[in-house]
C-alpha cells in the first residue's frame, strides 16, 4: 500500500507491516508489491502466492503484469494452468527475494535478535 506524504512515499509491505520510505522518483510499479513476484516466482502459480499473501490471485496477477508493463519486459511465462519464469524474471526474482532476505535480517537485527513483534 502506498502512502503519500509530501514528496516522500512511505510504502507498506505486505504481511510485515512495515513501513519504508522511498524517493519520490522511484516507481511505485517497481516497489509496491515485492512479496507478489517473490512467492509467484516460489510456488510458480499466482493462485499459491495469493493464498500465501493476504490478497487475491487477480491482486498478485495485476501486480505483476502492472510490473511487466513498467519494465516492458515479461517476466513470467504463462502456459496452460502453470507459468514460469522468463530470464529478465529470474534475475529480478534473484535481487527481490535478496532484498527482502536483507530486510528481515535487518529488522531481526534492530530487534536484537527476537525477531517480529506480534
């Protein structure tokens, strides 16, 4: 969920509530939903990441084709009742599934190792 406030954004990461600022200039495309491609890319099914994530599989399959066309570049592709990973798709599921591992570890970290408060 984007926020606006001003010319920063404050964006909420689904199922973490957590909330991360970000420039003005970077897309709201390319940040919003990480966590969407990140668990269509592991279950490789839009349906599984929307049962894992707190939103619909129509929800998980828009931010991704909204990513796609900000990127001009497919990053899945879709068959018949299954889909995969495109190269491009790989490689940015590679850098977000990163980030967001860093993220946890930070965030672990600033809570001295006790993990997420419920």
């Amino acid at each position: 969920m984007l926020i606006e406030n001003g010319t920063r954004r404050n964006l909420l990461f689904v199922g973490t509530g957590i909330t991360i600022s970000h420039v003005e200039g970077l897309s709201q495309a390319s940040v919003e939903r990480p966590s969407s491609i990140e668990a269509a890319a592991r279950h490789l099914s839009f349906t599984k990441a929307a049962n894992e994530l707190p939103v619909t599989q129509a929800a998980v399959s828009c931010h991704i084709l909204t990513l796609e066309d900000h990127l001009q570049v497919q990053l899945f592709n879709r068959g018949n009742q299954k889909v995969s990973l495109s190269a491009p798709g790989e490689e940015l599921v590679e850098a977000v599934t990163l980030s967001l591992w860093h993220m946890a570890a930070a965030f672990d970290s600033v809570q001295g190792g006790r993990g997420p408060s419920p």
